[in-house]
C-alpha cells in the first residue's frame, strides 16, 4: 500500500484535480483498443472500484474473521457483516487490489469474483455499468492487468481524498467524458460553489434550529446526479451540529451518475434504498413523500416530448390532486415540470407550533421567469406559486457560471414557512457582478463564486431591505471604498479624478407587483366611407385587424389606464372585458435597469478632436 499521503510514488494528493488527472491517464493504455467516448466505460467504475476498495481496508479482516466464525450456520450474515465492516456495505472476498495484483494469470476470474463478492446494494452499481462485459474486454486486449496495477498505486482512502474531493474528482471525469463524447456535461454536474450558495440560502433561517441536540431533518434532489447537492447539505449540516443527521433521498435517470451517487451515499451511511433510478417527471420515485429541504438544478430548456402523454394524463386526470395542476409549460421546456414536483412535497407547516414546512432551492435559466403570456401554462404557474406566497427570493448568478452554458442563471429560494416580514413579498437580488475569473476555464465556465462572494450574496438575503453596491475609486484606479448601503441613502461624491460605480443588488416587492391583466382594445369596423359598422343590437362591430392588447399592472385600476394611456391616442377604442386575462411575469432586467446617460457632445468632440492630433502626429513622423 503506497504512502497515504502520497499518489503513485512521489506524486501527492494535494488536490482533487491532480487526483482526476492522474485516474485520466489510464487513457494512455486504452488508447488504440478504446474510442475516446467509450473511456468512461473503463475509467469511472475503476475509480468507484479503487475508492470502495480503499474504504473497507480497515475493516477488511474483521468481515472475513465473522465469515469464517459464522460458516455453516446456515443463517442471513448480512446484518453481522455490515456492522463488522462499519459501513452500510461490505465485501467478503479475500481479494484487495494489492492481492489482486499477486496473481496477473488469473487476473479476470479472481476480479470477477472479488467484485460478485460485495454486498448485494454495492454490487448493483458495477452492474449500471454493465462492467464485466468492459473486464472481458480488457482481458482480451490484454489490459486487464495493467488497469489493476494502474489504480493499486493510486490511494483513495477517506483519510487521504475526503467525500467532498471525491465527489469533485467524480464530476471532473464525468465532465471530461461528456466532452469528448458530445453530451451535455451540465445535465450532470453543478458547480460547487453554487450548491454551496444554495445551500446557505436554504438553510439560513433555519441555523437556530439545526443546532438542536439530535436533529433529524430530510433533503430530496429530483435530479441527483451524482449526489453533489445532497452532499454538501449533509456537509453544512454536520458544521453547524455534528450530532445532527440528515436523511438524503434523491432520484436520477443517468446510469452512471446515479452508480456514482449510489456509491458516494453507501460510504456516507446513507441508506441507498432512497435513491431512486429512473425519470423523476413521468415516474416519481418518492410518490407520497415530503421532506424538509430540496435542491435541483434540472436541465436547462430539455423537451419533454419523450413523457408528454404520462404528464398530461397526470394533469388532466389529477389535477392539483397530482403534482402538475396549475398548467403546463412548453414542452421544449420542462423546467417548471421540476419546480412543480418540489412544490407538491412540500412538508405541511404548522403555523401554531412553528412546526413543519420546507424550503426549496432550483437552478433556472431565464426562461421561467417570463415566457408565455397571460393564459399561458407558464404564467398559470408563476401566478400560481405568487398567489400562495411561496417564492421568497430570485437570485441572479454571473453568467459563465456552468460547463455547458454562458446562459443568465437563477436560484429560486422557495417556502411554505415565510417569516412575518416575508410574508406577500419577493426579494431579488443581483448578484451579477460577485464574482472572480477563474485562472483555467472549464468548458464555458469562465467565473466562479469566490467565499465571500458567497457570504455576499447570503447577506443581501439576510437583511431583506432595498440595497445598492457602491464603489468609490481614486484618481489612481485604486478602491477607496467598496460596500453595499440601503438605496436611498445618498451616494457619495466622486473624488477629483476619481468615479464612483454604483448598482442595485436587493429590491423587495409586493406578490401582486409581478401580476398584470391583458385586456383587448378594440375600434370599430367601418365602411368604404368611413361610417361605422354596427350590428343587429346597434353596437359597433370591432375591426379585427385593428384590434390591440395592453398589459395593465394589477396595482393599477384598469379603466384609468385605458383613459391615461389610450383613449388620447384612439378616442373612438373600448375594452372587451370578456377577453381580459390575468397574467405573472418576472422581468427581472428590468427591474434592476439603470439608465446610463449618453456623453456630453462636447465630450465626443473632445475625443474625436485628440484622436484626430495623434493620427496627424503619426503621419507626419511617417512623411517626414
């Protein structure tokens, strides 16, 4: 066994990405007998392999001790075992991968059978990856052995590589497999900053009481992936009461990830019955569940045509009953499918005990914020989130953010427990501008959330009132000061030579401020000599092709409007009520525009002027 601060001789495990780069070059032997797409086939379940191998070491002797005293009993060994290995799984054979290296001859019979020797919830994640047809394979070309030798001097103990490098190395070679391959990285992997960030939010109100001596809460992710979300919540959980526990349950519909996940949560003691294979939309896993807190990042703008007809039937047969019966979406766009599901398990809040509820965090792209208009499935379902004063905060995310995306992205923080000052209101915040380059980009994410910009944006949450970032520079480009301050506190004179930037990052808002009605402006029809058309009853008929709609906010009345803004401009128009809609939107750009004053003409002469001195001055030096 190589030193456990060490990675294959000399090289040391000082991070996660030097560990995937030295798993990723296993390539260099399939190379020729592989195609580039097929690695991962190899690679990841190697790497499961190699890490579960390293996880019950210790325990190792102590299982096969119990197995031999217990020979011939005749009796279920597995309740014995599991608490001999002190994991929720255990392997039985005598193989390890330094033994396994003992024997190059029989290489594949004695791999096959140490693998067949796990424990039944370990051994179904190797066959996800229907990975003895890969062992047949490497035999036969003669790698088989080599791959063992490769992963041996690679040590993946807990001690040395914690679960969170882990998981990080899981999603980089995850990452890298779908590049090479063509699909999408991001249906998989959310960086982890941003659960993080996602993670605070969810549970920030909830600290004090986390902190309770044998707290038990649970979390459910929809789209698991490899488990990254459920994770880091068990992670911040254990920060603020290592006494505490959290019940991790989540469904995924990617093979692979979902052996990934299964893995990560059989060593966390995590009990793997509740990940549930399969697609969440058309086939809920958890049906008749609800939990504490929930997180998704599901995928961005993916069609559902695939599941149409179960979604459908679900929603004209179940109606709010089932989980889809505010309206549906587009179906080039299942995102709000997701957002829906999380709402129907929302725990039941008990207002007089201050017991129960939940709290929801999703990944959105812009979409859900604005598509579809009054009538639409999408605005049904934003009005039907608003008027039940679930949504509590929108944040907005630099763009850059993901692997397979330069998109504008959201976290949506929803809950049935708002807090008295919350209660008929959303809070959005900018977070746009926090945040820091990255050295190395990683397929389109060029930025990240450095710690304090998390800590940032989790304190803009926090204070819940209307802000504005301001920041002050010198003449010499220097930062004399850089803070965030309530909005309508004055901004603070620019220094000679200097400037001052300022934008707003938090505004608060009434529910009804995202509502709107549509109502339809009609005109008369009139002849070739411009009378009016009327009809039997005496009435003007309306002319189609004048016909027009207006968007009238629901704080406004509505006969006002149309006096205010058009009947000065088309006298001889009048509503027809019977085609007014009610609508939500979310048109978050807007509401944090800032008009940006052009230059001063003298200004652009100015330059025009100086620019046209040094191309003269040029020339010259040129002519003479």
């Amino acid at each position: 066994m190589p030193d456990r601060n060490q990675l294959s001789g000399s090289k040391v495990a000082s991070n996660y990405s030097e560990i995937a780069s030295f798993t990723w070059s296993v390539a260099d032997l399939l190379r020729g007998d592989y195609k580039q797409s097929d690695y991962g086939k190899v690679i990841l379940p190697f790497t499961l392999l190699r890490r579960m191998d390293c996880v019950l070491e210790a325990s190792k002797a102590a299982v096969l001790a119990e197995v031999e005293a217990r020979k011939g009993q005749g009796i279920d060994l597995k309740t014995f075992l599991t608490k001999k290995a002190a994991q929720s799984f255990y392997n039985t054979s005598p193989f390890d991968f330094a033994k396994l290296q003992g024997d190059p001859a029989h290489i594949k019979a004695n791999l096959i059978a140490y693998i067949n020797a796990f424990s039944d919830n370990a051994r179904d994640i190797f066959e996800r990856y229907d990975f003895f047809k890969q062992i047949e394979k490497l035999d036969d070309n003669n790698l088989l052995f080599l791959i063992v030798q490769k992963f041996a001097a690679i040590d993946l103990h807990p001690n040395v590589v914690s679960n969170a490098d882990m998981g990080l190395v899981f999603e980089d070679l995850i990452r890298r497999f779908a590049e090479l391959s063509n699909e999408t990285a991001g249906e998989h992997y959310t960086p982890r900053e941003v659960i993080r960030l996602m993670v605070d939010l969810l549970f920030t109100t909830d600290d004090e009481a986390l902190t309770k001596p044998g707290i038990v809460r649970s979390i459910y992710d929809p789209t698991a992936g490899t488990g990254g979300m459920l994770s880091i919540a068990g992670e911040h959980l254990q920060s603020l009461n290592p006494k505490a526990r959290m019940v991790m349950f989540g469904q995924e519909l990617n093979d692979e990830s979902y052996a990934i996940c299964k893995a990560d949560m059989l060593i966390k003691g995590q009990d793997v019955g509740n990940i549930i294979m399969g697609n969440t939309l058309s086939d809920d896993g958890h049906a008749g569940k609800d939990f504490d807190y929930m997180l998704s990042n599901p995928p961005f703008g993916v069609e559902w045509k695939k599941v149409e007809k179960d979604i459908r039937k679900e929603h004209e047969q179940r109606g709010h009953a089932g989980r889809f019966g505010p309206g549906l979406p587009r179906v080039s766009d299942g995102s709000l499918l997701f957002l829906m599901h999380l709402l129907s398990k929302m725990r039941p809040f008990d207002k007089n005990k201050d017991e129960g509820g939940s709290r929801i965090g999703i990944v959105l792209n812009g979409s859900p914020l604005f598509t579809g208009g009054a009538g639409s499935g999408e605005s049904e379902i934003r009005g039907w989130i608003i008027e039940n004063d679930w949504l509590e905060a929108i944040v907005a995310l630099p763009t850059d953010m993901f692997y397979n995306t330069g998109i504008s992205t959201y976290i949506w923080i929803l809950t049935n427990k708002k807090s008295e000052a919350r209660k008929g209101k959303v809070q959005l915040i900018n977070g746009a501008e926090y945040y820091r380059k990255m050295r190395k980009t990683l397929g389109s994410k060029r930025k990240e959330l450095a710690p304090a910009d998390i800590e940032r944006l989790v304190e803009l949450h926090g204070r819940f009132e209307e802000l504005r970032q301001v920041k002050v520079i010198g003449a010499d480009g220097k930062t004399i000061s850089d803070c965030v301050v309530p909005s309508d506190e004055t901004i603070p004179t620019a220094p000679e030579g200097g400037k001052v930037e300022t934008f707003l990052v938090s505004r608060i808002f009434d529910n009804n401020d995202f509502g709107y009605s549509t109502i339809t402006v009609e005109r008369p029809l009139t002849d070739e000599h411009g009378r009016t058309v009327a009809d039997k009853k005496g009435k003007a008929k309306a002319d189609a092709k004048l016909r027009d709609t207006e968007n009238v906010p629901l704080k406004d009345d509505i006969e006002a409007y149309f006096k205010r803004e058009v009947l000065p401009h088309v006298p001889d128009a009048w509503i027809d009520h019977d085609k007014t809609k009610i609508g939500y939107e979310i048109p978050f750009n807007r509401f944090f525009y800032q008009y940006t004053p052009p230059r001063s003409l003298e200004v652009i002469d100015a330059e025009l002027k100086a620019v046209t001195s040094e191309i003269l001055a040029l020339l010259n030096e040129v002519t003479a």
